[in-house]
C-alpha cells in the first residue's frame, strides 16, 4: 500500500487528527506557548478522557479540536478535512454542523422548556418547525427525558438539565460531542448517571465522544486517557477500565 493511500485511509477513519498543533498567546510583551506540537488522533467511535492541571494546555486543545479557535500552526483535520485556517462564518458552520458541546455550567434557557432548549441549534440552522420537534423529542428520548419535554430546567434536577444539555449536543447528529467538565456540577450519584449515558452513546450509537475532566474516576469510564503537561502530551494510553476488560478477554 502506497504512502498517499495509507494517509488517505488514515484519514476516513480518524474524526479529529491534529498534527503539530501550535498555539501561542500575546500577553503583554511576552510570547505564551499554550501548545507547543501536539499531535492526537481520535478515531471514529472512540471514547476519550483528556487531563492535566491548569495551564497544561488541555482547555486550548479542546478549543481548537472544537473549532472555537484556530491555531498558530499546524494542522487540524475534521473527518479528513482541514479546518486549520477557517475564521469566522465557516468556522461556525463546521462547529455547528460537526460538533455538540456539553459545558459544566448546562447552559441552558431558563424560560425555555427542556424540547425549546434541545430545538435551539436546528432553529440557528433554519430547519423547519415540525422537524425540529420530532428531532428534539427523539434526542431528548434518547437520554431518557422523552416524558420531560415540557419541563422548565428550574424543573428537573442537575443530571436532568445534563441530560437535556446532551440532546442538545446530540440533536444535529455531531461528528463528536465535546464535554468539558461535564459532572462537575454534579453530586457523585447524578455524575456516575451521566457518564454511564455517555458510555451507553458511544457504545451503542458509536458517537465519537472527548470529554475533559480533572477526575480521575470520570476518566476511567472513557477507553483511553490523554494527559496534557506544559503544552505537550506527556501521556496517552488506555484506561483503566479499558486495559482490565482487554486484560480479561
């Protein structure tokens, strides 16, 4: 098999492939190296954990892999595309399109029942009323809320706003969900809730999933933890769950 072959494949089957990735911040007069050649593939259907204390560059990495930022070079490919030099309109419609958020904080509506929060990004992409509901209701079924559409989130416990905050992510079909400190909010009972519907997604629907967490219990429920240091991956391997069920098959 020929080197450009090998790259192509390469490509099909990796959702996120970033090679080299640099991104230095101006603060003040001084040059901060925030990642300094970060190279990471995430194959499609993979489930990942990435850690590291503050500034170890992980909340960058993930704004990058998340299109919310552009790197100062390298290279970032999305399902084999490259979004490096995006700005503007079309780095938000590959953000829109290709990837759902989960944020520590919900982020959701207040005054909104739980299918208006869920309908929000299909109404930012103009599909019509009528299938934005059922593609709202569906996800929110999905997560196990399909009896708590109409339900404000002053409503429903913390793991339910969770929960709705997932359909949201889930309803335009992503390439990825990106979770940023997803159960931080969350006492331990509702966190181990959330993360076994992360694991029930990837599993059965083969939804690639990336999720950063400082916990290294929520880490384990990923297949494979990488660690961030000083803008390097100093660390990337299985699980611990992951290597103790290859261990016992």
């Amino acid at each position: 098999m020929t080197d450009s072959v090998k790259a192509s494949n390469n490509a099909q089957t990796a959702v996120i492939d970033t090679r080299k990735l640099r991104k230095i911040y101006r603060v003040g007069a001084e040059d901060v190296v925030a990642l300094d050649g970060v190279s990471v593939r995430v194959r499609r259907g993979e489930s990942m954990a990435v850690m590291g204390p503050s500034g170890s560059g992980k909340s960058t990495f993930m704004n990058l892999i998340g299109c919310l930022d552009q790197p100062t070079s390298g290279t970032y490919l999305l399902e084999g595309h490259d979004v490096s030099h995006l700005h503007g309109d079309r780095l938000a419609e590959v953000r829109s399109r290709k990837i759902g958020f989960v944020f520590q904080g919900f982020n959701l509506l207040s005054r909104s029942s739980a299918i208006e929060n869920v309908e929000l990004p299909l109404t930012y992409a103009g599909v019509p009323h009528e299938e934005r509901s059922e593609r709202a209701a569906r996800a929110l079924t999905a997560v196990g809320l399909g009896h708590r559409l109409k339900h404000l989130p002053s409503e429903l416990s913390g793991g339910q706003q969770q929960r709705v905050a997932i359909a949201r992510a889930l309803v335009n079909d992503p390439a990825v969900i990106l979770a940023d400190e997803p159960t931080g909010n969350l006492d331990s009972h509702s966190s181990e809730e959330i993360m076994r519907l992360f694991t029930r997604l990837n599993s059965e629907s083969g939804i690639t999933v990336v999720i950063v967490t400082h916990e290294p219990d929520i880490a384990n429920w990923t297949s494979r933890i990488v660690t961030f240091l000083d803008g390097h991956v100093v660390d990337d391997r299985p699980s611990a769950q992951a290597a103790s069920a290859r261990g016992s098959a």
